[in-house]
C-alpha cells in the first residue's frame, strides 16, 4: 500500500469523528477531558463562535441538547436570554430544545455597548450564565415551566432565585473565574451608575459569595 492512501486512511480515522456539521456549518469539535464536544446540534454565530464553544466545554451535560445562539437587534431589560422552545416544551425534559437571545445593543445603565466592545472573558461568563439556566429548565416538568414563566414576570424574589441558581450552576461547573470577570467588569465600570450596581447586587450573586463557591469547590 502507497504512502497516500495510508494518510487517507489516517485522517479518515482519527480526524473525521472530530468533525462536526453544525446547521450547515463545518466545525471542528475540540478534545476536552470529558470527551468530544458535539456541535452537531448547535447553531452559533460566527461572531461569538470561540465564546459559546468555550462556554459549552464546561457543561458536558449539555452536548446532546440542541442549543440555538441567536442574535436580536435588542431584549428588554437583558443582554442576553435563555428558554426552552415553546413546541418542545410538549416533549419530555431530555428531548428539548432552547434557544439562548443575544442583543446586538447591549445597554448598561446609559452606556450602550456592541458584542465587539465587550471583553472576551465577560461574553464567555454570560453565555455560562446563560447556560446555567438551561441547566436550570431541564430539572422542570413542562407545568414547571409554566410556572416558572409566569412568576419571572411578577415575583422579585423568583427572579432573584433563578438568577442566583443560573450564577451557582456556572461557579459549579468550573467557571467561577469567568463569572467573577464579569462582577467586576459592572462593579467596578466607572460610567454605570450605583443605582445599576445596586440592582446587579440584589439580583445576582456578589464576588464574595462566587469566590466563597470556588473556595468550597476547590
């Protein structure tokens, strides 16, 4: 046998699996110590392609959910937004689909900012914290959900709950450093008011308790 068809043979082996078709879009699926990350199921812009890859190597259990990351030209009171897709809330929990809302105009108190204005590190925290609600959602009943929506809407102290458990999930699985880049990107940003500060305070976790999470976990 040739010297060449041995190199086909070669890549055909220990190449191809590692390639991934992602909504029509060739991907190279990266080694983790997990395993082999599957983005067959996932669509992710190419403007936040190393962030969301990134952010999904630190949630194993999330590669065979179908995933959708979709920019929109801006979400109310968000920079970003994860849910379920209403028509799979009607199958079972394992067999659901989300879609996680980027806003192309992100507003931070007055500022306003572009996806490119902001750091690498921040987008890669948010998308974890994105994710963290993802893993949130699979653990509810479709009735669950329902509930779950509805009190968003009008209960502080459960809006208050998701967001600390979605920060709790991301600290849980590895990415503490990134969440606390993100704490101080807002506390620390000399334009964005106290009165902003004070809302992220109540709603989120604060430094203290991320570290006191990285500390327990380490």
């Amino acid at each position: 046998m040739s010297f060449e068809p041995i190199c086909i043979v070669f890549l055909l082996i220990f190449i191809t699996p590692l390639t991934a078709i992602g909504r029509g879009k060739i991907y190279i699926s990266p080694m983790t110590k997990y395993g082999v990350l599957n983005l067959e199921n996932k669509t992710i812009p190419k403007e936040i392609e190393t962030e969301a890859i990134k952010a999904l190597e630190y949630y194993p259990e999330l590669w065979d959910t179908d995933i959708t990351f979709q920019f929109k030209d801006s979400i109310k009171k968000s920079t970003m937004q994860a849910q379920p897709r209403f028509k799979s809330l009607l199958q079972g929990r394992g067999k659901r689909s989300y879609i996680i809302l980027i806003s192309r105009k992100i507003q931070i108190d007055q500022e306003e900012f572009t996806i490119k204005d902001i750091p690498s590190d921040v987008i890669i925290s948010w998308l974890g914290h994105e994710l963290g609600h993802v893993m949130d959602y699979r653990n509810r009943s479709t009735f669950g959900m329902l509930i779950f929506g509805f009190k968003y809407l009008y209960s502080t102290p459960h809006i208050q709950e998701v967001e600390r458990a979605a920060d709790t999930f991301a600290v849980r699985h590895g990415m503490g450093e990134y969440i606390l880049k993100t704490k101080n990107f807002i506390l620390e940003h000399a334009s964005i008011s106290e009165k902003y500060k004070q809302r992220m305070r109540n709603f989120y976790m604060s430094p203290e308790e991320v570290m006191h999470l990285i500390n327990e976990d380490s």
